[in-house]
C-alpha cells in the first residue's frame, strides 16, 4: 500500500455535542492497512449507554474525560475517570480480555478513546486508575515531554500498548525520530526493535491550535524496502488521528499551545523496543535542563 498525506491522517466526522454521542474518528485494520489496531474516539452523553462485545480481541477503553460506570461479564466498575479532560489528570482505564460482553453507562458528558487488537490469549480483566499510571518526564530543553504509562510493556495482556504523551508549547516529542517497523533480537534473544503499528490521537488545548508530524521510511522498513517509500509532514489538529504504518515520526507542537496524543501500539511483541535515527539520535547527549512547564499537573503520590 502506497501511504500518503491524504491516508496517513484521519480527521473526526463532525459530531458535535449537540448529538448525543456515538463514533467521533475512527480506524480499522481495512482503513489502514495493516492486521491488527481498531482505533475509535466516542462521546457519550451522561446518562448515555454503550454496549459491545470484544469477540475475539483484548481491548482497553481509556477515560479521555468524565466519569462513567464499566459493567462486563467479567466484572463491574463504577466510577471510571473523573478528569474533565485529558489536560486535567492521569487517566483512568479498563482493560478486557476476550469473549468479554460490557457495558458503558455514561455518569457524565465522556470522551473514551476505544482500543482494541486480535487476540488468542486470555488475561485477567482490570481496572487501571491514576495510581497505577507511570508518569515520566523524558528527554530535555525543547525536547522534554511528559509520558503517561497506561498499558506499558510487561502489562498482563497479550500485544497492547498504551500511552498518553503532552508536549508543551513549541516542544518537540517522539525524539530523536525512531523507528519500529523491522523485529529485531539481541544474541540473548532480548527485542531491541519491534515491528508495531501505532495511532496518534490527537488533542489540542485550545481550538486554533495544532502540531506536525513527519513519517518518512528508512531503506530497510519493508514498505520502503517494497518500493512504496514514506516521505510526507502532516498538520495534526484537535480530534485528527494519525496513523505510523512504519518508519521514523517525530511531533512538534505549535508555540502557545500544548499538544497531547493517546498512542495505540501493536505487533509483534508488547514492547516498545525501537531505532533511533542515526542522523538525530545525538540531540540526546545535548540537554541541559527540563522544561519546567512539566508536568502539566499535580502526579498522585508526588
């Protein structure tokens, strides 16, 4: 498949509040083409229900804002979220196994980012509240963000990985540019590289703002490699979903505005083992500080 500025990106449909609810973007394996990440944003009004079933694939559901109650035949959690937006807190979450019916009773207006992969193991169901999330302030000077640990890897699941990622004003995020799209092993056997597909959803702060993406391959990514190379930039607004088929893919949020994106991440192993581009990866050895503007809020238990 041949991926370009008009398919790497995928922009919401225009529901407003006004109606109610339902499916705000989504992706499927067809859409995208590739095998494995379902991809949807919803809205719920409160009071508002949502019923489905996983079949045969694990799937989490993130709080992106509000509160709403998780019923399953795998067990019920009332409660879940509580942050008005993904600029207030950490998440709350839900994570379900397979052949798993559930339920989504809306307690507030919500917003749930909706995940989910194929699929032949079996893990424990679980609740996920912001004391179980990681929160990380990588990297330096214009290159520092803040990482939220949803689902990393050595989670209890079987291909999922989850993270949030905000990137102040005029910052820079996912780099140096790294790559995951070749799996690679050490002699010892460890991934030192994973070949993953992977989402950005995006959210902006503020309604004008916006950031940019690049995804460009290396010779040795398969699409390039097959002669179907990726050289495009893509400008990310507030609801669009960006997809990373495979090569490097670096952010850059506009100054005055902070942008966040919930990462979708699967493949061959629940590991986020990647490669940096060599061309960039020494910016690492260049930081001085951090930038104080993070974190965006107060961490549980800090």
């Amino acid at each position: 498949m041949q991926y370009d500025a008009d398919n790497l990106i995928i922009h919401p449909n225009g529901a407003t509040e006004e109606d109610g609810g339902g499916v705000l973007a989504e992706v499927t394996p067809e859409t995208a083409g590739w095998d494995l990440i379902h991809f949807q944003a919803r809205r719920l009004s409160g009071g508002a229900t949502w019923q489905a079933e996983t079949g045969g694939h694990e799937l989490a559901l993130v709080m992106l804002g509000g509160t709403a109650d998780v019923d399953s035949d795998r067990g019920r959690w009332e409660g879940v979220g509580g942050r008005r937006d993904v600029f207030e807190g950490p998440p709350h979450a839900v994570y379900l196994p397979r052949q798993t019916t559930f339920t989504v009773e809306a307690q507030t207006d919500c917003e749930l980012g909706v995940a989910w992969v194929p699929t032949e193991a079996d893990h424990p169901p679980r609740l996920i509240t912001p004391a179980d999330v990681n929160v990380e302030i990588r990297g330096g000077d214009n290159v520092t963000r803040q990482i939220n640990d949803i689902i990393p890897p050595g989670f209890d699941c079987d291909r999922l990985v989850l993270v949030e990622v905000y990137t102040p004003s005029g910052g820079w995020s996912s780099y140096p540019p790294h790559k995951h799209d070749v799996h690679k092993t050490d002699d010892e056997g460890n991934v030192v590289e994973a070949d993953l597909e992977e989402i950005y959803y995006y959210r902006i702060d503020k309604p004008d703002g916006f950031a940019y993406q690049r995804i460009y391959t290396d010779p040795e990514s398969p699409l390039h490699a097959a002669g179907y190379p990726i050289d495009e930039v893509l400008l990310a607004r507030d609801g669009d979903i960006v997809l990373v088929p495979e090569g490097y893919h670096p952010v850059v949020s506009a100054p005055g505005y902070t942008t966040y994106y919930l990462n979708v991440l699967a493949g061959s192993a629940q590991s986020l083992a990647n490669t940096d581009d060599p061309a960039h990866t020494g910016v690492k050895e260049q930081y001085t500080t951090q930038n104080p503007a993070l974190p965006l809020y107060e961490i549980p238990g800090t």
